[in-house]
C-alpha cells in the first residue's frame, strides 16, 4: 500500500509517550490518533536486548492495529542494554540508582524497534542501535539525579533530553533513538510507502 489515488490512511501512534509525539513534531509529522497499548513487557529467559526491542514493539503495533485496521500504525519500543544485560524501567529511585551505578564510567547501548503496520497487513520494521558513554558518576551526582524525579519510568534510569545529558561524554549513533525513536528511520519507513512526502 501506497498512498494510492491520493488518499493518505490515518496514522496511529501505539505510544502514550509524549516524547515520541515530540520527536514527531520536529519533522512534521502529527499523529491522527494516539492509542496506548499495555503489554507485558518482562524480558524472556535468554532474550537479547535487541530481540527484546523488536519483540515488544510488535507488539504493541498488533495491539494498536487490531483496534484501527484502516489506518497506519506506528509502534516503538526502546531498550537500554549492558553488554547483554537489559536495563529495567526505573519505577523506583532505587531501581534507577542500580541503573545509574551500573552505567556510570562505561559505554551501554540503546536499542529501538520501530514497526508500522500497514492496513493490507504487511508489517516494515527498522532497528536502531546508538551507543552512549557516561562520565564516572560521583555519589553526588547520582543523587543530585535521583532527586530531579527524570528517571521514573526511563529505560536505563535516565533521560538524556534532560539533565542526563551533562554526564554524557560520548554517543555514537542517533540521539532521537536514545530519547525514545529514531527519527531517521522513522521516516524512512513512511516515505517508502509514500506517505511521507520527501
């Protein structure tokens, strides 16, 4: 499916999150509809990071795509690993503070699926990998983290669009992909079918 006859299907956003909406934004895109999909999303025994980002992010574009069959549904999911280690979603300032000790002074990747499902029920999906390195944490700075209330809920315990980004000496890849999705391919997706103008 193009858009064919020059009829352009709706876009669905599968994410609650209002940085992908933001993200978005920065390129023109505004989503038609938002729809939040609530899927479990503990790691299986022996899962990769990477399977885990594509896995999930399927996931939530067949949830999304099950309730809007006519239109364009557009789902990601990011995943902060340690070598194979995957990094939970801080709910907690201790999970985070774990987080944080864990990737103070070293390089840890950040991994995003991106999928859009199509209305004739094909499925395109895209994979980013950046590649981030903090500073060596001090306690105090852990702390001075901890306490601007920015990793709740943050894969990896941080939020490199805030505060975050102070500590970080290095990264390699797409910094769009390490806030929550990859603009880059993102839009790479939505020309190759013709919705997105070039």
């Amino acid at each position: 499916m193009g858009v064919e006859g020059g009829r352009r299907p709706p876009l669905v956003l599968a994410s609650a999150s209002p940085r992908r909406r933001e993200l978005l934004a920065r390129i023109g895109i505004i989503p038609d509809r938002i729809v939040e999909t609530a899927i479990d999303e503990t790691p299986r025994k022996g899962e990769l990071p990477r399977q885990l980002a594509a896995r999930l992010a399927a996931a939530k574009a067949e949830v999304a795509a099950a309730g809007a069959p006519e239109a364009l549904v557009l789902a990601a999911d990011t995943v902060v690993a340690a070598g194979r280690r995957i990094l939970p979603k801080a709910e907690t300032a201790e999970q985070a503070r774990a987080c944080l000790a864990l990737l103070s002074g070293r390089r840890h990747n950040v991994y995003t699926a991106v999928v859009l499902a199509l209305p004739d029920g094909r499925r395109l999906r895209r994979l980013a990998d950046s590649i981030v390195l903090f500073q060596r944490l001090t306690e105090a700075q852990i702390e001075a983290y901890l306490a601007s209330g920015e990793w709740q809920g943050k894969a990896g315990g941080y939020a490199i669009q805030g505060r975050a980004e102070a500590h970080v000496r290095f990264l390699a890849g797409s910094y769009s992909n390490v806030v929550g999705l990859p603009l880059y391919e993102t839009a790479q997706l939505l020309r190759g079918i013709g919705w997105l103008r070039p």
